[in-house]
C-alpha cells in the first residue's frame, strides 16, 4: 500500500509541469524535497505493483522514461 508520501510524489509527477518555474525548483518549493531525494523516491514508488493501480499513467510513462528501449538494447549489443 503507498504511504501518503508516496500518493504526493506520484500526484506531483503526474502534474508537475503546471508547477511556475523549472521542475527541481518546483520539487523543493512545494514537497520541501531536494531533487536527488524525489527521484529516488519517485524511482522506488513506480517500482511497486501498487504504484500501477494508483496512478497508471504516470507510472508507466516514468518506467518508459528509465528502462532501456528496443533501440538503446540494439546499440548496446
């Protein structure tokens, strides 16, 4: 189950864009967070089953953001 921290940082990744000035400044303006520490959150939330039900857009749109595409595989291998 997501903590009410966690439902914020997922609510505020959904929307951050409406948010006046650059997001990291966002970030610490209104979750009083520094952008390492939100993302890392972010990272761990999205990570979870309980994540998906919450929130199933955003969550997939921040997991397509960090795990490699077809392409990035491609020109690895």
């Amino acid at each position: 189950m997501l903590s009410h921290g966690d439902r914020i940082i997922l609510e505020f990744e959904s929307r951050w864009w409406l948010e006046p000035g650059p997001k990291d400044q966002a970030i610490e303006f209104t979750l009083g967070l520094s952008a390492d520490l939100y993302y890392e959150r972010l990272l761990d939330i999205v990570s979870g089953a309980e994540a998906v039900l919450a929130d199933p857009i955003t969550v997939h749109r921040v997991r397509a953001m960090i795990e490699p595409g077809p392409s990035a595989e491609a020109a690895v291998s």
